[in-house]
C-alpha cells in the first residue's frame, strides 16, 4: 500500500512539474501553467484540448497522456 501511495505521489509531481515547467513535450518553449506550447496545443482536436483543463487529480493526467499520444502518432 506504501508503495502505491509513493507512486501517486510522484505522478502528481510529474504532472506538477508539466504545469510549472517552460518547456513543451516537444521541448520547444512554453508558457508555465500551461501543458503545451501553442503550437501542439492548436494541433489537438477540441475535446482533447478542453480535457487539459481539468485539474490535477480530476482529469488532467489522462488527458494530458492522451494529448502526448494523439501529438507524437
């Protein structure tokens, strides 16, 4: 159970650091607070684009993964 707890823990640090960081998956330069630079976000179709605002712990983890994917097929 500890380690489950500790697993949780670092992906929210994970997507934590996605939010505060100022570089993009794509490693060119982002705005902090945001998950993408502009140029991968206007890539995504609306409803993946929508889903990464949801917070940390209500959505934002899978939606960001799903975004990842959809951007590096």
């Amino acid at each position: 159970m500890e380690k489950r707890k500790n697993q949780k823990a670092d992906d929210r640090l994970f997507y934590i650091g996605v939010l505060t960081s100022e570089q993009c998956q794509c490693e060119r330069i982002k705005k902090q607070g945001r998950a993408l630079c502009f140029g991968c976000f206007i890539k995504l179709p609306g409803d993946l684009a929508r889903a990464l605002y949801r917070p940390i712990g209500a959505g934002f983890e899978a939606a960001y993964d799903d975004c990842c994917r959809y951007l590096n097929e």
